[in-house]
C-alpha cells in the first residue's frame, strides 16, 4: 500500500507557488499542537483568523476538527510528514464550503495540500460550489462511518447532498465544482473513492488526475453522477468536459454486490445531463462493476431530455473487472459497459488494453444511437465488442489479437449493427 510519503516532492513547492491568489500584504499564519511559537494550535481557529490569499502551514501532530473554509486560502501540510485531521463524531475533516455566502455564491481559490484525513462521519473532503480549488497530495481513508449498509440514508446529511444516502458523500466529492483540481491523492477505505456532482448547479472542466483510490467497498473509485436537487432552478445543470487521466482505480465496489466501477459516469433519468468527459490513461481492474460503467436508466420522450453524449474513453489499461448488474446487466465480466435508455451518441473509445475479461466493450442502446470503437487491442478468446441494443458501433480498426480479424479463435463479436472491417493487423501498441 501507498503512502503519501511517496509523492514527489516537487508537488509540495507546487502547490505553494500556484495557489491561491495572493497580495503583497498576504500572510503565513502556522498550526501546531501546542499553539507555540505564535502559532494557532488549532486549524479552525487559524482558518478564522486568516485574511483571504493567506497561506495557513500545519505541522504534523493529530487535529480532531472539522475544518470549515469559507475564504480564499492555502491550507499545507506535508505528505512525508502529515497533519492527521481526525474527524471522529464530526461531519467532514474539510469542507470548502461555497455554499455559505450569499444564495450559492460560490468559493474561489483553494488549496488544500498534505493531509491525512480519516473517521469522518461523511466526507473526508467536501468541496461544495468551488472554482480554482486543488487538492493534492492528501489520503483520505476510512470516512463515511455514518454509512449503515442495507439502509438508504445517511442521517444528518446536507439537504443540499440529495443522492448520497448510500454511500455518504465518499472519500472526496466535488459538489458543483468548476476549474478545480483533484491530484495526486490517495483515497482508501472510504465507501467510495472520488464522487463529482451537480447538486447546485454546473460541474464542468475539473482534473482528476494521478490519484490512487483503491478498496472504496461500496461504491465506484471515481464517479461523475448527475444528479440536480432543484435548489436553483435557472441554473443549466450538468456535468461537462471534466478530465480524469493516470489514475489508478481498483477493488472498489466489492463489499456490496454490483456496487463499484473503476469509474462510473451516470446520468439516471429525466433532467440528468453527463457529457463531454474524457477518461484517459487510467489503470481500472478488479473492480466490483465494469472499468468503466456508463449509465442511463430511467428514460420517456416527454420527459425533460438526458444525456450521456460525447463521452471520450481513450487510451486505458482496463482488466479483471466484474460484470454489470440489474437493467444494465452483461454476461460476464466486462471492460467498459455503456448502458443507455435513451438515444445515445458521440461516444468514442479508443486505443484501450484489456485482458481478462469476457467483455471487451458492450453497448446497449436504442435505435438512433451509435458508439465508435477504434484502436483498441482486444483480449483473445473473448467478445470484444457485444452489441445487445439496436444501437450502430463503428468498430473498424482495431486489433482483435489476430491479424485474421474478429472470429472464435480470436477477439469476436456478438449482436447486430457492428462494422469491423478493416480490422488492424498489428496490435495498436507495437506501432
């Protein structure tokens, strides 16, 4: 296992050079157990005296707080020495709360950076309505304790938290969250790993990039669910052009049945909008779901559109996962499973790796949808692609781990709609 010793140590200068905005007259407030040397001895009432664009440094000891910002500031522990924020009986270790000011004003240039965050009864993280904040370099494990498994709702949870009642927030969730960075961090042991919303409005062009979330038992490693709470109605929802890159997600999911992807992008039903996303260069396996598990459930023609268009799933290694369940269900274990009950387009999945699975790619999907597959080099002796819906894939140029195309002895194909020739003769990596 990880620790946060191991991260490099460029990312500490990083991030005190590159966070929030700062002024000449900006300040270094210090934390430490004792409130020695003119330091604050508790994180919150340093947080409290800080002036926006401060920097807050905390040495390592054990804080039992529940971190609460509301101003523009950098928050900096070290991650080869770190603060432990200890939230046992309280909400969250950190909650960067956008929420507070005026009607969902918002909260802007955040860096919380170098912490070990555990116990909480929610969230180790919480960011609500957020723009600029980074994350980097924290491990966040063992939250979520108010979650009673079976039950389906965590009590005492945000009224603004509408779809978290069975998995309590996860490790870290970004809650309408804009231009903000998730890096670097180690997330272990939560009920879930990373979980990105739009609860309050618009979620778009976040990085989640380089993180390690592993052994999250009841819900995916990193998830991007919409799912809008009606709190500002004028707001156009969604979850758009958010990139989760090199990051390696795996047996998450597995301690509820059908309960976690390496990574999940949903939109259920009515109203709900997940688009423009790219998943790139992660490492997904052994997972209680598929690598990557896209859904649309709930679905009427009259109703208020969704959509789960222009996903982009490109250049990943993705093994060992576990089958979909219920309506989105397949027959075995499978890479990456897109499951829509509405119209579906623009999804492309390309230059990905499997290996032991017994589905490569499975679309299932209306008539009208279309999925395109290039690329990719498949796993021999499986079903490459599986199209169970009336959906048309565009499968040609892939390697289907011979150079005589897809057939029994090779990769293979299931359903109707799907184009496979030409096929490539190489795998795409040994170009």
């Amino acid at each position: 296992m990880l620790s946060c010793a191991q991260f490099p140590k460029a990312l500490f200068a990083l991030a005190i050079i590159g966070t929030t905005a700062s002024s000449a007259s900006a300040a270094t407030l210090c934390v430490n157990h004792g409130g020695t040397a003119g330091c604050w001895s508790t994180i919150g009432a340093a947080v409290a005296a800080a002036s926006p664009g401060d920097t807050i440094t905390v040495a390592a000891s054990t804080y039992n707080e529940d971190v609460h910002i509301t101003k523009s500031l950098s928050l900096v522990g070290d991650p080869f020495n770190p603060p432990t924020i200890d939230a046992a009986g309280k909400n969250n270790g950190i909650f960067v709360d956008g929420m507070a000011a005026a009607p969902l004003a918002g909260i802007a240039n955040v860096t919380v950076y170098g912490f070990k965050v555990e116990h909480a009864n929610y969230e180790g993280i919480l960011v609500a309505n957020g723009f600029n904040v980074t994350i980097s370099g924290n491990h966040v494990l063992n939250n979520n304790k108010a979650l009673k498994p079976g039950e389906t709702a965590c009590e005492g949870i945000p009224a603004f938290e509408t779809s978290e009642a069975m998995d309590c927030g996860e490790g870290v969730h970004l809650v309408s969250s804009n231009h903000s960075s998730l890096v670097r961090n180690l997330i272990e042991d939560n009920s879930g790993g990373i979980l990105v919303t739009d609860e309050t409005g618009p979620t778009s062009d976040n990085l989640i990039d380089g993180n390690i979330v592993h052994d999250n038992g009841y819900a995916c490693g990193i998830t991007l669910a919409s799912h809008p709470n009606g709190l500002t109605h004028a707001l156009p929802y969604g979850i758009t052009h958010n990139t989760i890159a090199n990051n390696q997600s795996y047996h998450n999911g597995l301690l509820l049945p059908g309960a976690g992807a390496g990574v999940g992008i949903f939109a259920p039903g009515p109203g709900n909008s997940n688009t423009a996303n790219v998943v790139t260069g992660n490492t997904l396996w052994g997972n209680g779901l598929p690598g990557v598990t896209m859904h649309v459930h709930g679905y009427a023609p009259m109703a208020p559109p969704v959509s789960l268009n222009d996903n982009i799933i490109i250049g990943n290694h993705i093994h060992g996962n576990a089958a979909d369940t219920a309506d989105a269900h397949t027959s075995g274990s499978t890479g990456i499973n897109v499951y829509s009950a509405a119209p579906i387009t623009g999804t492309v999945i390309a230059n990905n790796d499997f290996s032991d699975e017994s589905i490569d790619i499975s679309f299932r999907a209306p008539a009208g949808s279309s999925l395109t597959a290039h690329f990719n080099d498949f796993d021999a002796s499986t079903t490459g692609i599986s199209n169970t819906g009336s959906g048309w894939i565009d499968a040609t140029e892939n390697w289907w781990n011979c150079a005589s195309g897809p057939s029994a002895s090779c990769a293979s194909t299931s359903g109707p709609n799907i184009t496979t020739t030409p096929w490539l003769p190489f795998a795409y990596n040994s170009y």
